[in-house]
C-alpha cells in the first residue's frame, strides 16, 4: 500500500543521540540511518547500549522505543 495525505507512511519514535526522532517503520539500521541523514559508512553505531558490528546491521529492524548513539568517523590527520 502507496502511503496517502490521508494514510501517511507509519512511523515510530526512537532516541538518537539522547534525542527523540521519528523514522519510517520497519527498516533495518543502515536504511534508518540514511532517513535521518547519515552515511552508513561513516558512522559507529551503539544500539540499545551494544556497538553493533557493521556485519549485524543489514539484519537488525529498528522498532519503537529503540536508542541509537551515532558516532561519525572523522578522516584526517597529518
């Protein structure tokens, strides 16, 4: 089902950062990071108090009340 003006698109509400935002229901970690606007890539991921291995995200769902802290990774150096 197309979601509608009528019917919009179901979401729920996670903790990211400490912060509360909302994100599509029913997407895996790297797609729920891309909607709030991170780069998979480039980014640690603890979640729900465990830093995830990048090899469990494509098969971890996020749900309603789940907390992420988001690390970006930072290049650089001399």
């Amino acid at each position: 089902m197309t979601p509608t003006p009528e019917m919009p698109e179901p979401s729920i509400a996670i903790s990211v950062n400490g912060e509360p935002r909302r994100c599509p229901a029913g997407l895996a970690l790297p797609a729920v990071l891309e909607a709030l606007g991170y780069r998979p890539q480039l980014v640690v991921v603890e979640f729900n108090g465990t830093i995830l291995p990048r090899s469990q995200w494509d098969g971890q769902i996020v749900v309603e009340s789940d907390q992420l802290e988001v690390v970006t990774i930072v290049g650089g150096g001399s």
